[in-house]
C-alpha cells in the first residue's frame, strides 16, 4: 500500500477536501505522539499524527491500490517545564482543532489512532 506524507496541516487539510468522497469509511484517525530523543530521555519530541485512507478503486483498464494519507506535524519538545511545555502543547491542539474542524466541515468521523500499513 503506498503512503503520501504530509508536513503542513493545511496541506493535508487540501488533500482532505479533494478526497473527501474516496475516504474509506469516512474515518480520519488523529493522535499525539511522543518520542524521546536519541541522546536525552527526559525530552519527548511532540507529533500530530493524523491518517485517513482513500481507495482502492478499480476500472476495466487500471486497478488501484488503496493508500494512506498521512500527517506527520512536528510541535516541539516537551522538557516537564510547564512554561516551555505549554507552547508545544498549544501548537498540537491547533493543529488537531485544524484538522477536526475540516472532518466537521466534510461529514467526516475523526478517531483516535493512526493507521499503518500491516506487514505481510
């Protein structure tokens, strides 16, 4: 299954809209992600994630594979300091409301997750 990866929210919000009606289930799944660093475990790095998938869809001349439309939206560094943290946490929940308020505005069920592409 081939993957299309986005940086920018209002990128993946375009894609949204142009796909609004080939969106497997009408699902847009949404999350947070943290992950330490590779040198300091107190730091967490803060992702949006957000995922959908459009497809498959095939024709008498070319069949289609389903793909993943995903989000990958870096906000900062979480350190436990409220005053450093808070910016981080604030730039997520803008991003998130961004892409909530698209699925609002499409008919679309948002869900907490991501989806992957399983391993064979």
């Amino acid at each position: 299954m081939a993957i299309v990866e986005f940086t920018s929210v209002e990128e993946f919000c375009d894609e949204l809209r142009k796909e609004k009606g080939n969106i497997q289930r009408r699902i847009v799944r949404i999350t947070n992600l943290f992950t330490p660093p590779h040198l300091y475990r107190n730091i967490r790095h803060v992702k949006v994630l957000a995922t959908f998938v459009v497809g498959p869809f095939t024709s008498a001349l070319v069949p289609a594979e389903a793909q993943i439309i995903r989000l990958e939206r870096y906000c900062g560094d979480v350190w436990g300091i409220q005053v450093q943290d808070d910016p981080v946490f604030e730039r997520s929940r803008k991003a998130t409301e961004q892409i909530e308020a698209v699925c609002k505005e499409l008919g679309l069920e948002v869900r907490p997750g991501v989806i992957e592409e399983a391993e064979a």
